[in-house]
C-alpha cells in the first residue's frame, strides 16, 4: 500500500471484492474495510446461489444457447413492466458476459452453465454458476484471491461511516473500528458495497409495508449505511420500493429449499391444501403472495424425481439434512402428514398431473411439463426479504449521482447500495438480479477509477 494511502476504498467484502481484484489488476493499491468478522458466512454474496447471468458469454456459446446483451435487456424491461432504469439494464447487460468470463479466467472461479433449469423471466439460459450452487463458494474464490494480491488490505471488523468530499471529489474515506475509534483515511475514490436496508427495521417498515413481517434472510450489518452517507451527500435514490423476496425458504432450519423446485414442477398449496397461484411467476413476488395466506406459510409439494434433481444445490441438501421434508407415498398420505384436508390436496396434484397431459395451462395461467409421482414429499416455507433493490443512483461507471444530476466525483456504489435494475416491489426482480448489480458494478467502478488514475499519473 502507497504512503499516501489506497487509490480505492471498498466499503464491504461481499460483491465489491470484484472491485479490488479488478482494481489491483489494473494497478491500483486498494483496501477493503468490512464491517462484520463473520462477512464469510453472513453476507448477501455468502447467501445467494450464485448466480451470475452472462448474456452472450462463451459458455453458452459452446453450449450452442444464442444470447445477447440486447435480448438480455428486453428480459429485464418485460419482467419490471417497463420499470426499471433501461440504461442501467443495459449497462449491466452489456457487461455481464466479459464479467462471467474474466471471474472465470482471472479469479479462477470454476464457472458453469445452469443448463438443467430455466428461471423465470430469462428467456435464455444464461445463468451461470459454480459446483455447488452456492454463494460461500463464490465467496471464498474471491477472498481468497484477495488475500493473496499485495495490492489489496482487508481491514475487518471496520465499518465505513463517512466520506469526506472536497472542490474535486472524494478525498478520504471515515472508518469506525467495534470500539467506536475512528480514522480517516486519505483517498480519491470510495465504492460503496455495504448493501442495502435490509436488516433496519424501520427503514423496511417505511419502504417495503408488505414484507415488513417476513423473516430476514440476509446480512445483519445490511442496515442503509450507504443510504445515510449519499444522503449527506445530496445523492440521489430511486426504487427504494424495490426487493428481492423469496417464497420457498424453509421454516425449519431456515434453510433455502430453492425455486429449481417449482420450475422443475413442484406445486405450492396452502395449509388448506389449496394451490393460490401460478408459482412460475417468480420466486420474489411469490413471498409476498404467501404471505397473505393462512399463518402466512405454505408448503412445497415434491416428488423424488425433483428431489434428486436438486441436490446440485447446497442449499436444497442442507434443507434435506435439516429434516425439513416429510415423505409419504401417496397424496393422501402426505395430507395426512402435514396435516392438510386430503380432498384439496389430491385434488390439487390430479389437477396438475390433468394439465401437464395436455400441455394446457392451468386455471392459473401455468403451463406444467410433468406431473408428480409418488413417493411425494412436502416441506413447509415461509415467506422471506432476502434483500432490498434500491439505492443510490448510478451511472454507467457506477458513480453516485447527485439530486440535480451531477456525478460525485470518486463516490460510487454497488450491489444493494446503488438502485438496481428490479424496477419497483418484487415482481421485477430475476434470478441474478442481486449478484449481477453487485459484481458488475463493482467491476465497472474499478475500470473507470483505473483509468482516471493513469490520466493523472
């Protein structure tokens, strides 16, 4: 690190990792600070399934999948309604397979494509992952990346508090250690990675009243930091309606039994055996839907074929290893089990076994390629905030801009910091939607700041 201090400060070691790594790459010195020691395990990239989409990448072109940035784009606007901030959608869509590939080339990630499977809204499958299908995976390629460049510190537990701004942009960035210590620490550039809202409370209370009373599935040092540093800032903020929810986390163990359940013809029925929806809508707009059921639960109907096919997933096994699922061999049997009035319950599995027969859509629009055969299982969900989607507003290099349009020279923001590409509430959000923002980001932010930094020397 220079005398002077870092080129770049990276305020959380979740996503914007790829910024420090993207960054020492291009030469710069960086330091990570991270609030939370336990970052590893507890932060929204450590919790995801890592999936990162890819529009256009090279895997999929030796998968033989046509796909662009431009088709990738259209996903995004007909999945918000026309919603979401188009240029950004572009930005992150044109970035996304150099993204994949280079996480692959330069970080050595072991990137695959999810082939077995295709997430709702993404009219091509582009998204990418690692064995596993889980986000510590990621996470610890990338820490361990890092550990290893000399140009990168990782200063944890410290938690960014402030920047301090001067006539030509950022010139430091305030930094708080658990005893209340503080340290300023000179630097042109400041990426703000600490996620969104989440974990305040209040804050959901006040943007997100629908979900405001389904568990949190995220990190705890998620509390809006970057939203009450912007603020100071006269930053601008859109989309702060926006989240990522999730229908399908287990109520036992609260581990994630995964939507690759659903897709690949699981039902959802409520605690009075009725199914309420087609649940191939999205696995975030359907937290909110189970939400208003009866105790606000429901459970995942599943056969064995399902099953096996998931264990891909790490979070799908740990759900299994929890003893989140019940068997039984037949429908009547299984409503026996959980409790549910047999009559709806059957009746729900023969109607879907009916529509995946004639290929017909289903009285709730649903379009089902197979029925379910026994032995079936069920596990019970509850609806879940996983993360928030909106933020401070960015532009195509990932810099903050002001209320009156103007970019403030060396802040920039990613992840669940900036505002994302989900458009407003949950029904916007696609899988990746949380991952793509916070690394692509990140990456974008570390090219512009290196280019600035060869300019001026």
């Amino acid at each position: 690190m220079s005398a002077d201090g870092p080129d770049l400060v990276v305020a959380g070691a979740g996503g914007g990792l790829a910024a420090a790594l993207r960054g020492a790459e291009l030469g710069l010195d960086v330091l990570v600070v991270e609030a939370s020691e336990q970052f590893r395990r507890g932060n929204n990239t450590s919790m995801s399934t890592a999936m990162i989409p890819g529009a256009g990448s090279r895997f999929q072109a030796e998968a033989g999948i046509e796909d662009s940035a431009r088709r990738f784009h259209d996903d995004i606007m007909a999945k918000t309604k026309g919603s979401a901030d188009a240029f950004l959608a572009a930005t992150l869509a044109t970035v996304s397979a150099p993204l994949v590939e280079w996480l692959h080339d330069y970080v050595e990630l072991p990137i695959e494509l999810v082939t077995d499977f295709q997430y709702p809204g993404h009219s091509r499958l582009r998204c990418h992952t690692i064995p596993g299908r889980h986000g510590s995976g990621l996470l610890d390629f990338l820490v361990q990346r890092v550990r290893e460049d000399d140009r990168i510190d990782l200063l944890t537990p410290a938690r960014l508090v402030d920047v301090r701004t001067g006539d030509n942009g950022v010139t430091a960035a305030v930094v708080e250690d658990p005893s209340g210590r503080r340290e300023e620490i000179p630097a042109p550039a400041v990426l703000l990675a600490t996620n969104g809202f989440g974990a305040d409370p209040e804050l959901v209370r006040r943007y997100l009243p629908e979900i405001a009373d389904a568990v949190y599935h995220g990190s705890e040092t998620s509390r809006g930091d970057a939203l009450a540093i912007g603020g100071r800032l006269d930053a601008a903020t859109a989309f702060l309606d926006a989240y990522q929810g999730h229908g399908a986390l287990a109520a036992r163990g609260a581990t994630l039994v995964g939507w690759a359940t659903v897709m690949l013809g699981g039902i959802i029925v409520d605690t009075d055996g009725h199914r309420f929806g087609d649940e191939t809508t999205g696995y975030s707009e359907y937290a909110a839907t189970i939400a208003t059921r009866p105790g606000a639960t429901a459970w995942i109907v599943l056969d064995k074929h399902i099953h096996d096919a998931c264990l891909v997933f790490t979070d799908f096994r740990q759900t299994v290893d929890s003893g989140a699922l019940v068997w039984a061999d037949t429908a009547t049997e299984l409503a026996r089990r959980i409790d549910v009035p047999a009559e709806y319950l059957v009746e729900e599995v023969e109607a879907h076994a009916r529509a995946a027969s004639t290929d017909e859509p289903d009285r709730f629009g649903r379009t089902t390629a197979r029925e379910l055969n026994g032995p079936l299982a069920a596990v019970r969900v509850v609806p879940a905030l996983f993360h928030t989607q909106g933020g401070l507003v960015v532009d195509e290099h990932a810099r903050v801009l002001t209320r009156a349009g103007s970019a403030i020279e060396g802040l920039y923001a990613a992840g669940g910091a900036a505002a994302g590409i989900s458009g407003h509430g949950a029904a916007g959000y696609l899988a990746g939607n949380g991952l793509l923002p916070a690394l692509g980001l990140s990456y974008l932010a570390a090219e512009h700041i290196a280019a600035h930094h060869a300019a001026r020397h």
